[in-house]
C-alpha cells in the first residue's frame, strides 16, 4: 500500500512538473491575457493596453507576509522611479482580494494590486507553485502584449530600483509630462 501512494504521489509531481514545462512562457510569447479586480474596485485587463502602454507585472505569493510586504513598500517608496516610464505596473497573487485590500492598505500601496483567486492567470503565467501559491516572478510586457523579460530572481527590498533598471534597459521611453 504504502508503494503505490508513493508511487502516486511520484506520478502526480513528475505530472505537474511535466505540465509547468510545457506551459512556460518565454521572451517574444504573447503575454496571456488577464481580466483581474484590483484593491481599488477596478478591474485590468491586459488587451486594454495592448497598442497603448508597457505592463509590468510583478507576481507575488501572499499578502501581509514579512517578502511580499517587503516587496510592496521599495514598491511605494521608490515608485516614482517606475512612473518615470510610460508602463502601468501591478503587483498580482492569488490571495482573495479582501486580503489584498487589506495588504495594500497596510502597506499603502499606490499602485493596482490584482487578485487571482481562480488561479486561472497564475496557471496561464506559469507562476503557481505546487503549493497554490505564485512565484515571485516578474512579467515585462512590452506595447504589443509581448513578453519582453521574464525577471525569476526578485530582490524584495530593491524591487522598485530593480523594474526601473530593467524598463530603462528594455528601451522603454520616459512618460511624457
């Protein structure tokens, strides 16, 4: 007995791994669309700006604990250098967005923060982990709905400095005034 759940439990691993690397998304893939509420009572999709504006979006694994709220304030206290670029920016999760309102809150986020519940955005950005919860991954998604940088290794307290550096990086022109 105790064979076959291991050998189950192997199966249903090696599946979801299977699965993951089949699903990953590369530089140059359509960014899959997302219709998401935010912590400010409106809901963002993504093929709204696509022709229009850059979308960075900053996936996160759950709110009010000691990294993602790290994360969110470099977010607040060093947005500006975000909204120096012509992007709309988001953090996203999977938390309920009653969670998230009440992270961004807390942390007085001035910015769009996304809930996920469904799942169904983490599966299509191939963030969720085996656990439910979305990696810490960070999405640049360049006028056209193109995926122009996938960011895997996030520094919580410079994520702010970090997304300015790499919109300057990907060419992305500064907003105009």
């Amino acid at each position: 007995m105790k064979a076959l759940v291991k050998s189950l439990l192997l199966g249903s691993v090696l599946s979801i791994g299977a699965c993951s690397a089949n699903a990953e998304l590369k530089v140059g893939d359509d960014a899959p669309n997302f219709s998401l509420k935010a912590t400010n009572g409106k809901t963002y999709t993504l093929a709204h700006y696509i022709g229009r504006q850059a979308v960075v979006l900053a996936w996160y694994p759950m709110a009010n604990t000691r990294g993602c709220t790290i994360e969110c304030l470099s977010l607040v206290k060093d947005g500006h250098l975000i909204r120096n670029f012509d992007v709309s920016y988001f953090m996203a999760s999977v938390d309920p967005l009653e969670d998230n309102i009440d992270f961004a809150k807390k942390t007085k986020a001035d910015f769009p923060m996304l809930s996920d519940p469904s799942k169904e955005a983490a599966k299509a950005y191939d963030v969720l982990s085996f656990m439910g919860f979305a990696k810490r991954w960070t999405f640049y998604i360049d006028k056209a709905g193109k995926i122009a940088k996938i960011d895997k290794d996030i520094s919580p307290k410079t994520a702010a400095q970090d997304i300015a550096k790499t919109l300057k990086e990907l060419g992305l022109k500064p907003r105009t005034k």
